[in-house]
C-alpha cells in the first residue's frame, strides 16, 4: 500500500485533508489539468470564423456600473475589441421579454429575487440574439475567439469543489458565463420550462446552476441517443473546468476546511472533492494560461454596493442598450 500524504496539512491556512494517512491512489480528482488549449476547427484561421456571434451581453439594475466591476468590463473589451457588446438593464431586460417572450413576462414580473430575472434574461438574450453572457463579477484573462469557433453551444461546469462539496454532486455547470448561438434548442427549453419551476424556494433550483444542470442532463441524453456529433448545430459542449471557472467560491473555504478535516467520513463524491481540492489548491490555485475567464463569486444579490458608479457608455463608448 502506497500512501501518499499524511495530514493534517497546511499551506497558509490551507487544510486539505483530515487526520492520519491516507492511500490516496484509488480515489481520482474529477478532471484532468489544462495541457492543451481550447479545440477550434482550423488552428489557422479559427478568428476569421465563428459559429458563435462576437457579442458580449452583461446585465445590471441600470446603466450605471458599480465600480467594483468596472475593471471586469474593460478586460472584456481589452482582450475583445472587435465584439458587440450589449448592455442590459432592468427596463431593457422586461421590454425584451415582453415583445418577443409575452408568455414568460408574468413569471419575470412575479419573480422577487433580482437574480431570478437576470437569470430568465441570459437565457432569453442568447436565444435572440447568441453570443456571450457574462456576470458582471468575471474577469476575461485572454481573445475568446477560439471558443467561438468551433462549437454551437458551450456550458462550463462549475469547479468541481463546489458539485461535490457543496451539493454532493459528481457535476453541475454555471450559468455565470455561457456561449451560444441564437436559436439553441437547449435555450428554448430552458425558456419554457422556467414558469414549471418558480415555485421553487431558492433560486438556485428555479433559475440558477441546478435548473440548468437538471435541464442539460435531459437534453444531452436525447441528444446522444440521436448518435449526433460534437460539432452538430444542436449540441451543448461541455469542456473543462478550468477553461473559464478555475476559482472557489471564498465564502466556501471554512466549510471545505472542515469537511476534508473529516475526510475517512465522506462518501466518495466528498472525498474526490478534497482530493480535487488538494490537487488544485483552494485559497492558492494551480493557475493556468490556457484559463479564459476568472469568477469572483461577488454575490451582489447579498451585498451593499458602493455608490461609485459609472454610464457603461463610459466603460464601453459602443455598448448598446436594448429598445424597441
């Protein structure tokens, strides 16, 4: 028997695993590491194409930015100069809904969580339009062009820390950044099937990641029984983690702390977790160049924002902002 480490374990307040040694060889982080970059059709003239429109789209309440995120804005137009970029505020989003989706208007009115609504509005705007959402609390770290080229739809799953530590699932995606084109069956079905889920009390399993996750499962198991490529117009890509969601909720580190301290007692997905998390680190990440996109895991639905605000006009001089 090989053991390979003996904890506890520390890195600057880093616990990774619990009491005594453990054989780590039979228990497997989730992924892999990045080693390679992102796929595209033809590595010689991947910019020139893309089966994804050029479009950013990001949301907020009105069209004055926060300032805790104008940093995040200006690296989506550094790294992509050349792209759309829409803006969408709580009018604009409700004037949206109501002339090309009259049949979701009432379920987005009844919403009370903001979240809820800007989740029902990534949706419905990569419907209509396609491109990229992005939240407001991501930073782009490198051209997205690539990731446009070779694929009709790609969801990323979240870390997968926080699949199975938090919710003791092998898998789930987010819904903080997303890249499709316009018309996506899966859009659609995440569309209508929002009004059948607005009972649920958080929102997270109404609208969010687990609504989602539910959704991609059912429709990619259609999918492959249809023995349809990777590439076909109707397909959802789900790539690496690490391509644009390499980072760990912080809110989550003294709860990861204590499970792994615990480790002999989880389940295996939980262990996987830990082991995943020893692999990656937690407060000090395995970094990547390959990486496109860093989430910060704001919050802002739970946090008083300063009063620092800018016109997006200022931040993005081209931004559009829906009217009809």
């Amino acid at each position: 028997m090989i053991y390979l480490i003996k904890v506890l374990v520390f890195t600057e307040s880093e616990i990774i695993l619990g009491d005594g040694a453990r054989d780590l060889t039979k228990i497997k982080p989730f992924e892999k590491d990045l080693s390679e970059d992102f796929p595209v059709s033809n590595e010689l003239n991947y910019h020139k194409h893309s089966r994804i429109p050029k479009t950013i789209h990001q949301t907020w309440k009105y069209d004055q930015v926060p300032s805790v995120f104008h940093d995040n804005v200006r690296s989506f137009i550094e790294f992509n100069s050349d792209y759309d970029y829409y803006y969408w505020t709580d009018k604009s989003a409700r004037e949206l809904i109501e002339e090309r989706h009259n049949d979701l208007l009432e379920t987005f009115d009844n919403y009370v969580e903001p979240v809820r609504k800007a989740d029902m509005l990534r949706y419905v705007v990569l419907y209509e339009i396609g491109g990229i959402y992005a939240d407001l609390d991501t930073t782009c770290l490198r051209n997205l062009d690539r990731v446009l080229n070779k694929y009709s739809c790609i969801l990323s799953p979240e870390p997968f820390e926080h699949s199975s530590l938090i919710f003791n699932a092998n898998f789930m995606v987010t819904n903080s950044i997303m890249f499709c084109q316009a018309g996506h069956p899966f859009l659609k079905k995440l569309m209508d099937n929002l009004p059948d889920f607005s009972h649920f009390s958080q929102d997270i399993d109404a609208t969010g990641p687990n609504y989602v996750t539910l959704h991609l499962n059912q429709y990619m198991r259609d999918f492959k029984s249809r023995d349809l490529p990777d590439t076909h117009a109707h397909s959802v890509t789900v790539p690496l983690s690490k391509y644009f969601q390499n980072e760990i909720d912080p809110i989550r580190f003294d709860d990861f702390r204590k499970m792994c301290k615990e480790f002999e007692t989880l389940n295996n997905i939980g262990k996987r977790g830990c082991v995943t998390l020893l692999r990656n680190g937690m407060i000090h990440r395995k970094q990547s160049s390959l990486t496109f996109t860093q989430h910060a895991f704001y919050h802002t639905g739970y946090k008083i924002l300063s009063d620092s605000r800018v016109n997006i006009k200022q931040l993005v001089p081209h931004a559009r902002i829906y009217s009809r």
